[in-house]
C-alpha cells in the first residue's frame, strides 16, 4: 500500500514536470498521464485506509481487555501499597478491614466479610451494583468525623486488584475514576474519554471495549461533588447516580461500584436519588484489636519501640480483652478516637518524628492525654505534614529506606505547608457552596480534588494565564525568527515573507486550546493502525493545506508566475510540510498516563514540542529546499547544483523551517500548548508556588502527604484538605 502511494506521486512529479512541454508541443502525453497518476495516488491511499482497517479488525475487545487489566494491575498495586503505610517508602502494617452488607433487589449478597474477600464477595453479586460507605463514629467525636477515613478507598482498591488480577476473558476490568472529575456526560462517554486520556487507548479501542460491557467503572468519592453534607435532588451527585441508573444494555443494569461517606449517602436516600438495585456495604469502624496489631506491626517491631508505645498498646489491649465499660475512661477514648484507618496512620506517623540527633519528638503516652481532652485529632492534622517532612524514607523499623527516586527529596515544612494550602483552598474554591454550584471555567467543570499540572492555570485568573500564554506563543517564535536571521544574513522580506509571518503569528496567537493536553514522542506508535492512521491523516491534510498556502502566495506576490514552477514549488513544500505534520501526528500521544508520576507529563510534552518543532520543521524545510533548487536548476541548465546552492538551501529554506517549526509544530500540532501553558501559569504563582510544582508535589507523594488517581495527585484525605484550607500557615511548630 505504501509502495502504490509512492508510486502515485513519482508519477504525478513526473506528470507536472513534462506539462511545459506539453504546452509547446514537444511531449502531449504528459498531459494524458495526468489523469492515471492522479488515480494512481487515489487507490495508493484507498489501499493503506483498507489495510489499516484491517490490522484494525485483528484486536479483538478481549486482547485489548487483557492488556488493560495489566496496566491497571500496576497502577492501583502502587497506590494501594501507598494507602496502607504513611507513603511509598513505608508500607508496613495493614489492616483486613471488616465490613456489613444490605441489598436491595441483587441476589448472591452475604451479610458480612472483610477486606481479603472483597473480590469473592463481589463477584457473587447478580448484578455486580455496589456502593462503599462508612459506619459512622459512635464516640465523641461523631459530629465531626462520621464515617472520613474508614478505608473506602483501600477497600475499593483492593476490589479493583482482586478482579483485574484474577479475571477470565469475559469478566470486566475494573477502572477507578473520581467523582468529582464527572464531565456531565453519559458514563460510556465518560469511560471512553477516561481510557484514552489515562490508559493511552485509542478511541476505536476504548470505544469497543464499552461497546462490549468489559469496563467497571469504580467510582471513588461521590461525596465529594457537592458542597456540604446534605445534597439534593438536584446535586450533581443525585445527576450522576441517575446516569448510573441509566448504565445499562439489553435492558439489564452493567455493573457499577460507587464509593461515598455515610451521610452523603443517606441524604441522597432520602431524596429517593438512589440507585434502585446496589449492594450496600458499611466499612466496620477499627475495633482496639484490629488497631493494637496494626500498631504493633507499624511502629512496634523492635524491643525498644515496644517499650515506647506500651501504654498505648496497653490501653488498647485493655479495651479488647475487657466488656463494654470495664476499661478506663481514657483508654476508651483512645480507642474510639484511633478507630479508622486514616487515623492510626496519622499517629504512627506523628509519634515517630525524630530531631536531629535521633531522638523522637513526641512520647506516645501523650495520645492518652489528647484523647482525653478531646484534641487529639486536631493536633495529629496539625503536625502530620511537618513529620511526614522529618522523616521521609524511615520505615516502621526505623531502618533507612530510600524513596521511590532514589534521593530522599528535601523540603521545609512550613514552606511546604503554605504552599499545599493554596492548592487546598483552590480545590475547595472549585466545589462552591450550598448556594452556588461549582466553578466552571472555559465550558469544563473544574475538580475539587484532583492536582493535574497543566489543568491549574485558574488558581491565576480565568483570563491572565491564557493570555499570558498567546504572548508567549507569538513573542517567542517572532524573537527566534529575527535573531537567526540576523545571524545568517538574511534581510530580504518581501510581501510573500511578511504576508507568511502574519499568517504564522495570528495562527500562533488566536489557535489556543481552552484545556490543552500533553503528548509524548512514542517512536513504535506508527507500527501500529492507530499512528498509521494519524501520519496518513496528518500527511493528507498538512500536504493538501501547505500546498494550496504556497500556492496562494505566489498568486499575492509575484502577480504572474509560471506554471511549471509554482506546481513544482508547491509539490515539495507540500511534501514536506505533510511530512513533518503526519509524523507529529502519527508518533505522538496525547495525554500520556504515567505511574505514579504525573509529573512526567509536562516534560513529555516539552520534548515532543522540541523535537517537532524546530528540529522537525528545519529538517523537512531543508529537504524543501534541496527539492526546489535542485527542480529549479535541472530545468533550466540540466543535472548538477547551481554555485549558490548552499546559500539557497542552507539560509532561506532553514530560516523558514524554524519559524514553521516555533509557530506551528511547536504548539498546536505535536505538543506544547500544555507545558506553555504551564509556565505561564507559574509565572503568575512564582510567589506562592515552586517553581519546580511538578518536583515537589511529587515530594510529597512520596511522603504520603498527597496520592495519586491517574494523572493527578490528589490529598491524602479529603479532611487533610479542608484541614490546610482554613489555615494558610502552621498553627504552631512544636
């Protein structure tokens, strides 16, 4: 198929150059064999679209299911191994969580079980509708804690590695998506955008695999959706559960597993916005025991760390071992403060700190004292970021672990506090309150959750960053274009020169994505039928539009021109161009997932836009010029190059392949519209954010003060979050 379109256009090349002689009567066959070149070059193209649809046809919805499930296997190992420990450097420790289940008109449900079994518990669920919530608190601090950090997410995450991990060839492969990021859409649209955006499927791929029901969508966090505690009917959660009610095909419901606390749940019961049929399980509170062995395995493993935290495992101890009311007051209270997941995290984490010297900040008999009077939670949110800071690769043995980077990152407390409290007021900000809805910025919903880089810039403004980002795009390339023509020499500009920088400076400025997405250079996407057919597509339009451009402005500048070398001119710029603009397309990703690391967007996106930009553009502009020079002095004196061809090729044609490459490749075409956005977006924040946001959110990901959903990083806990919004500052450092 490649060797008849190639075929195709030697013949029309060929075609083009005898026309002048047709016109004087020297060869009329030239004209006659325009007609089958050009038909030559329609079945070349018709022959690659029939065969790249049929290399199409060979991925089958289950090989492409198959492949999804290892990626998600990977991806939710990784965050699951991070939730159990206080980060990725220590995971020790962990609780098989218990939990209590109704059902609503589903068949197979047992009334209990526990975390190791979830994936059993699910599967003999008909049909597979589930929704994850919390038991709220019992003690002291009901009004306040509810059901927030019983281990919602650990149990839907060890749900999605049990089914990814062992699944037949007809099971669905579990897929986690926030809640809060709900573009509005039905959930097949929303499965599709979020395969191709974060598992890099194309969208035929992502397409059949929905078509073919082998996706379950997990949700996580329909709480966090709505402002407040009590949504209605009208809440964007009670409009994405009715969509969820809507998920079905051949008239029976697809299977769905939706995460929420307690309270949002029931009011959205109330409201009667429920899903008809779901397997409603309640996460278990921690009883003492469960906490006791969690303690003694994460904080308690030597003789000497034993001895620190006996009265606390004592306390425990008691209130297990002991009835109801036999234990002391104080241990109760410490029991029943320390009874979910998130918070035996904070106080092994809290109550491990050490200073310089070695020794640990905090006695652990303090936990007593704190519960006691009522605090002790506050005080754990209060200090839990500037341990996490103290003690970034120091497991539960105290032993020296190094981070996932191989260098312990490095960073200040309070600066790391102030600085995660402006992304935490941003988020807030996005959700709105219970009188207003949620911040909607240039037609998109924005997240109260997620931290993606390049989807940041509206902490700045809804308008500085953006235009602050057409500056940059026009100033940059126009700045680039004199200085090398400066320093090659090249004053000539004529009205085709100035007319093509006006043209290349208004496509620069005016065509800016709203939200763009990063891409990356995969080299081996053109071996198959998704590159094949972006470098086909971009070929096509990029030849067929640069062709007729060129063509136009020898029509505005020269007034009259001869035919032969207009079509010749246009032919090889059109090569050219259609070259470069079918490689960026056909070897680039957008929106590349990236474990663990979201970061590594951004900078994928910077080198797809150096590659293809100036370097791309320079060399097939090159080209163009050893095409056009050579063409132009072949016909009129014969073989061989003229005496100023390398002034020919080498000036003019470089020149013009690097302001092509900084106006078009660079931006819109193979990548840079999302890290340019970036950092115009860091320009405005240079004072309240680091520079280098990317490294340091990552920072602290690996000190389990941040995770990670996808490309985004998100807090620990929702009530980290809120904790570091109404406080831009330490409250105190001891």
């Amino acid at each position: 198929m490649a060797f008849s379109v190639a075929v195709g256009l030697a013949g029309l090349w060929w075609t083009v150059d005898a026309l002048p002689k047709a016109e004087e009567g020297s060869d009329p066959a030239g004209v006659l064999a325009l007609l089958p070149s050009l038909m030559g070059v329609v079945l070349g193209g018709w022959g690659a679209w029939a065969g790249v649809r049929a290399l199409q046809g060979q991925r089958t919805a289950p090989v492409i299911a198959e492949r999804l499930a290892g990626r998600v296997a990977e991806a939710e190992g990784e965050q699951y191994q991070q939730l159990l420990g206080s980060g990725r450097a220590a995971p020790d420790g962990r609780i098989d969580l218990a939990f209590t289940a109704t059902a609503t008109g589903v068949s197979g449900s047992r009334a209990d079980g526990t975390l190791e079994g979830i994936a059993d518990y699910y599967r003999s669920l008909r049909p597979g509708r589930m929704v994850i919530t919390g038991t709220p608190s019992n003690g002291r601090d009901r009004r306040t804690g509810g059901d927030a950090g019983t281990g919602k997410t650990v149990l839907a995450l060890a749900l999605i590695l049990g089914l990814a991990i062992d699944r037949s060839p007809q099971d669905p492969v579990p897929v986690r998506l926030t809640a809060a990021s709900w573009p509005g859409s039905d959930i097949r649209d929303w499965l599709r955008i979020h395969l191709t955006d974060v598992y890099r499927l194309s969208r035929r791929e992502a397409a059949r695999l929905v078509a073919a029901n082998l996706v379950l969508p997990v949700i996580d966090g329909l709480d966090e959706m709505d402002p407040g505690t009590n949504p209605g009917y009208r809440s964007r959660a009670a409009a994405l559960l009715g969509r969820i009610n809507q998920f079905g095909h051949g008239g029976a419901h697809c299977p769905v597993v939706v995460t929420c606390r307690h309270a949002h749940y029931q009011a959205l019961v109330e409201a009667e916005a429920e899903p008809r049929i779901v397997a409603h399980i309640a996460v278990a509170r921690v009883d003492a025991a469960r906490a006791h062995s969690y303690l003694s395995q994460r904080v308690a493993g030597t003789e000497r760390s034993r001895t620190r935290w006996h009265p606390v495992l004592s306390a425990l101890d008691s209130v297990a071992a002991g009835p109801v009311g036999t234990a002391l007051p104080e241990h109760t209270l410490l029991a029943e403060t320390l009874d979910t997941p998130w918070r035996l995290t904070l106080a092994a984490t809290v109550f491990q700190e050490r200073i310089a010297d070695g020794r640990y900040l905090r006695d652990p008999v303090d936990l007593l004292v704190l519960a006691a009077n009522g605090h002790l939670y506050e005080y754990l949110l209060d200090h839990y970021i500037g341990a996490s800071v103290a003690a970034p690769h120091r497991g539960a043995d105290d032993t020296f672990r190094p981070s996932a980077t191989g260098t312990p990152p490095r960073l200040d407390t309070e600066a790391t506090w102030r600085r995660l409290a402006v992304l935490a007021r941003y988020l807030n900000g996005n959700s709105g309150s219970e009188d207003s809805s949620p911040r909607r910025v240039a037609g998109r919903v924005l997240s109260s959750t997620d931290l993606v880089l390049h989807e940041l810039w509206p902490l700045s403004g809804k308008h500085r960053t953006r235009w602050t980002e057409r500056i940059l795009a026009g100033a940059t390339p126009l700045l680039f274009f004199f200085s090398l023509s400066w320093l090659l020499e090249f004053y000539s500009f004529g009205a085709m020169e100035i007319w093509m920088c006006i043209s290349f400076l208004c496509f620069a400025v005016l065509f800016r994505p709203a939200w763009p997405k990063p891409a990356r250079i995969s080299l081996g996407r053109l071996r198959t039928p998704v590159g094949r057919r972006a470098f086909t597509r971009g070929f096509t339009i990029g030849f067929a539009i640069s062709s007729l451009f060129l063509f136009g402005l020898y029509k505005v500048a020269d007034g009259e021109f001869e035919l032969q070398e207009s079509l010749e001119n246009c032919l090889s710029f059109g090569l050219a161009v259609g070259l470069a603009v079918g490689l960026a397309r056909g070897l680039t990703i957008k929106q590349e997932y990236a474990t663990g690391v979201p970061r590594y967007l951004i900078r994928m996106d910077l080198i797809a836009a150096v590659a293809f930009g100036p370097v791309a553009a320079a060399g097939v502009m090159l080209m163009f010029g050893l095409m056009g020079t050579f063409a132009l002095h072949f016909a009129s004196n014969g073989p061989g190059f003229p005496d100023t061809w390398v002034t020919d090729i080498l000036k003019v044609p470089l020149t013009f392949g690097l302001v092509i490459g900084g106006f078009i490749f660079s931006f819109p075409v193979a990548g840079g519209p999302a890290s340019l956005r970036y950092f115009a977006f860091l320009l405005h924040m240079r004072r309240k954010l680091p520079w280098r946001l990317g490294r340091f959110l990552n920072a602290c990901y690996e000190l389990g003060i941040l995770r990670v959903s996808g490309t985004a990083w998100q807090f620990r806990h929702r009530e980290l979050q809120d904790h570091l919004a109404t406080r831009p500052s330490p409250p105190f450092h001891s």
